[in-house]
C-alpha cells in the first residue's frame, strides 16, 4: 500500500511540474507576441513619418493584427490531438 501512496505522490510532483513549466511557457510566449506586436506598431509609425510607402506600413500593422486574430480562432476552436 505504501508503494502506491508513494507512486501517486511522485506522479501527482511530475504534473505539478509540467503545468509550472507550461505556465512559464505561455507567459514566454505572451511576452514575446506583446513585443513583436509593439515593435511592428513602432515600425509602422516611423515608416508612415519617414515617408515610406504607405504599403509598409500596413504590412508592418497586419503582423500583430493578424496574430491577434489566429489567437482569437485557435481560443474558439482548440486544435484537436
């Protein structure tokens, strides 16, 4: 009986540290999306003041635009494994 109590403890440790490390992984990955979603927005801005092409600046705002919207269909319809 021990055993198994022993089992389930050491089993009940590896998920609690695979949702720890999932945790950390999203937060990794929100933070990645937020800078690259600021950064294409900054680019945006000073290629629209420099007098770029306005075809580069839309392509440098539907970057984040459209990761918002992969984010908000993935949220809606989860990928099946």
């Amino acid at each position: 009986m021990r055993m198994a109590e022993k089992e389930q403890e050491h089993r009940h440790a590896i998920e609690h540290a695979a949702l720890e490390e999932e945790k950390t992984a999203i937060k990794r990955g929100q933070w990645l999306g937020s800078m690259l979603s600021f950064s294409c927005v900054g680019a945006s801005a000073y290629t629209a003041l420099t007098g770029a092409p306005w075809q580069v600046s839309v392509a440098l705002v539907s970057i984040p635009v459209m990761g918002v919207i992969r984010a908000l269909i993935e949220r809606r319809n989860p990928p099946q494994i």
